[in-house]
C-alpha cells in the first residue's frame, strides 16, 4: 500500500511524492482510517446452534400462511468479534430468489444494543418482547414487523435464506414508524463497520 502512496496526486496533479512530507503523512493516514473498519471485522462471526450454515431449514423456521404450514419461530443466532468501534447491531434476513425482482425480507432488526452478542429463539415475534432492551423490527415484505419464515412458492429450486448481522458506527438509527426494509437497510449500509453472515436453503414441492 505504502508504495502505491507516491502515486497519488493531489487536485492540481502533482505527484504525491513530490508534495511537502507533511501532506504525503496526511495521505497516509486517510487511506489506514478508510481501511481500518474493514481491518477490524475480520473476525466478526455469526452462528446459530439450530441452524448450520448450507444446511436446510426446519419446519420451526418456516411461515405460517401462503400456503406454508411451519411454526414460523425466529433461530437462536449468536455473533461474535465485532469491530472495534460499535455501537449498535443490526440484523436481517433476506432471500434473494424470491420472484419478485428485488427478493423478500424476512425479518429486520435493528438498534440492537453494543453489549448484545445473541437474539434467543423465537426473539421475532411482533411484539418484539424476546429482543435486547431497545431493538426494534421493522417491516417485512409480509407486510408487519417480526420474523416471516420461509415460504418459497411450489416447485422452486430450494431459496436461499442469507442471515446477516451487521455491526453499526451509531447507537441508533432513526427510521420513521412504518419505514420499508429497503430504508432499513439503506441506513445499515451507510452506518455500517462491518458484517457476517451464513447462509440456509429451503424449497417446497410442486403441489
């Protein structure tokens, strides 16, 4: 990185290595705070004890509804070396083989506490009673807050169901009463230090 340093150039073109020491220290320091989030979440994880990653879902975690008759019940996920710097969590689930041209989001979480690490089974419900003190959810491609299990249509090749927990720069995030998961997720990305996630599938037979 150092060695591509003494070719940037400032606005009026002049090579980087030819601007006073001071500047070029500068130049430096920007580019080591740019890649430092990414630096700091290498080690971010995140697991479930009921669900392996690749693995399919169970009828637990499957939508009451559409035709689907699953317990509609939210897993057990558990997260772990957040970068530095955090000060809230995030977590959604989405499957981006829905045929809808934008995917379906399953369940959306945020203003998850920092001293947070797990969201216990079953933490989805609409009321949100099982979430940390201060969570919220916001609204599903279901329509309503809480977890939406899976629910593919009939005869689908199995969807894939990404579970992501993101790591956030700001304690909060303020999304109006209502607001779709698409804002949600616009504010996570433009607050977000770093992310992990896993990945099931689940498909149903052509009926």
């Amino acid at each position: 990185m150092m060695a591509d340093l003494v070719h940037i150039q400032t606005k009026d073109h002049t090579p980087m290595k030819n601007r006073p020491r001071t500047l070029r220290f500068a130049a430096v320091a920007t580019v080591v705070m740019a890649a430092a989030p990414l630096a700091g979440a290498a080690g971010f994880s995140l697991a479930s004890p009921t669900i392996k990653p690749g693995s399919t879902l169970t009828e637990a975690q499957v939508f009451n509804g559409f035709g689907c008759t699953g317990k509609n019940v939210s897993p057990a996920l558990k997260w772990s070396g957040a970068p530095s710097g955090t000060k809230s969590f995030a977590l959604t689930v989405y499957d981006p083989d829905a045929p809808t041209g934008s995917g379906w989001w399953h369940w959306v979480v945020y203003n998850i506490p920092a001293s947070a690490t797990e969201l216990a089974e079953g933490a989805g419900t609409a009321d949100g009673k099982g979430l940390p003190a201060g969570s919220q959810q916001g609204r599903t491609d279901f329509g309503a807050p809480g977890f939406g299990g899976a629910c593919p249509p009939p005869g689908d090749k199995p969807h894939r169901y990404i579970f992501t927990v993101y790591a956030l720069k700001t304690d909060k995030l303020d999304i109006p009463e209502g607001g779709t998961a698409a804002l949600v997720g616009y504010m996570i990305n433009a607050n977000k230090l770093g992310s992990a996630s896993f990945t099931a599938k689940y498909g149903r037979k052509k009926q």
